[in-house]
C-alpha cells in the first residue's frame, strides 16, 4: 500500500517569513495530493490541492508543487500570519477509495 | 463542497458501555463514508470505509466487532464503539467521499469520545 512521510513534524516561523512542508509517497500510482489545515478540537480543512497531471498550484499565499518522478510534494506558504499556526496533514490517494495521511506538521507563527 | 456532521460532538462514558456516533451527510447523498481515529497529536488513522448498503471495510488491527459500523442510507453512517475501554478514548472522524468533487473529501467536526 501507499506510504507517506511528512517532514518536518514541527516547524516554527516569525511572522511574515514562509513555511515549507514536505511529502513524500510511495505509490507511483497515487494521483491526487491534498493538504489538511487542522486546529485543536477541529474537524481538518482542505486548503489546497494538487493532481498528477500537474506540477504546480497557487492559491494566494499557499502553493503546492509535486514532482511526480521523486514522489514528493511540497507545501509552501509565504507571508505567514498568526492565524496559519495549526497542524497541517498532506495525503495521497489513487482510487479516492482509500486516503494515506502523513503524520502532520504541526507549525507555529511567532508575531 | 458537502456539508457533514457528527452527533455528539462530545461524549464521556463509563468503561463497559456502548456509543453511538453518527455522521451525517446534509447535503449530499453520499455512498461512500470513511471513519477515522485520531489520538492527540496524532495524524488520523482511517478505520474502515462505510460503503450504503454493504459491509464496512476495516482496515487492518481494527476490530470490526468492536467497532460497527451501519450505512443505512445515503445520508446517514453509524459507529458503534461496543463496550468502550479507556483506550478507545479518541477524537472519532468521519468524512463524506463524494465523486462529484473529483477525489475530494469532506470531513465532519469529530467526536470527542472520553471513556471512564
């Protein structure tokens, strides 16, 4: 089955500096690549995404990038706020039958 | 995207005692449930896939027995933690997989399930 690996598991940045989180996976026939924003108590909240027929997606301050060759793909966020301080999952899916989390970042803004 | 809610939202329970949690999908009839566990500071941990009118397929180390799970209609999935034990205390989540939304899934708001 899939294998995904979330690095790294803390990340703390100053306000207005970029974050990065990567992934990688295992499954070359993995094909979809969203990431979760979750906050304490709360049901995760899909922020981006990203499918296997491209490599790069922006949404405002958050990108996505996938090389599909290495099997990795990156969260980027830049002019970090307070307010993006939570745990980030990234998944991957092939089907959508069966979703494989990475073991989360959890990342802190310092104003 | 679906709306999907959970009830209770949190429930505390004697060791020994069963609980229900439901999931439903308000606006979407959905024919495909997963059920997920989440520790704290833990990523979630998919159970088993709730399929309408069919079994529920567990994942590995998952007891069904313990753990059952009903699918009854299209809106509605059931987990049943039968005689809980303070190692099921969890934060249980379930989401809707909706086709319409190419591969995307909704999740509900949790359960926060704290077992005495």
């Amino acid at each position: 089955g899939e294998n995904v690996e979330q690095h790294p598991s803390t990340l703390s940045v100053q306000e207005g500096d970029s974050a990065v989180i990567k992934c990688t996976y295992s499954d070359s026939a993995s094909n979809y690549f969203p990431w979760y924003k979750q906050e304490l108590g709360k049901r995760p909240q899909l922020i981006i995404d990203i499918r296997s027929n491209v490599g790069e997606k922006k949404d405002q301050r958050i990108a996505v990038t996938l090389n599909k060759t290495a099997k990795h793909f990156s969260l980027h966020i830049t002019e970090t706020q307070p307010e993006d301080s939570a745990v980030y999952f990234c998944a991957a899916t092939n089907t959508g039958n069966q979703f494989y989390f990475g073991t989360g970042t959890s990342l802190t803004v310092i104003p | 995207g679906a709306v999907v809610s959970q009830h209770p939202s949190w429930v505390i329970c004697k060791s020994g005692t069963s609980v229900k949690i439901e999931c439903r999908s308000l606006d979407f009839q959905a024919t495909t449930m997963f059920w997920y566990r989440q520790f704290p500071k833990q990523s979630l941990m998919l159970m088993a896939t709730s399929n309408e009118g069919s079994k529920a397929t567990y994942e590995q180390g998952v007891e069904k027995d313990k753990f059952l799970i009903n699918h009854a209609s299209l809106t509605l999935s059931t987990l049943t933690v039968t005689s809980a034990h303070p190692e099921d205390s969890s934060f249980y989540i379930c989401s809707v997989y909706t086709l319409a939304e190419y591969n995307e899934q909704f999740f509900g708001p949790g359960t926060r399930l704290t077992v005495l």
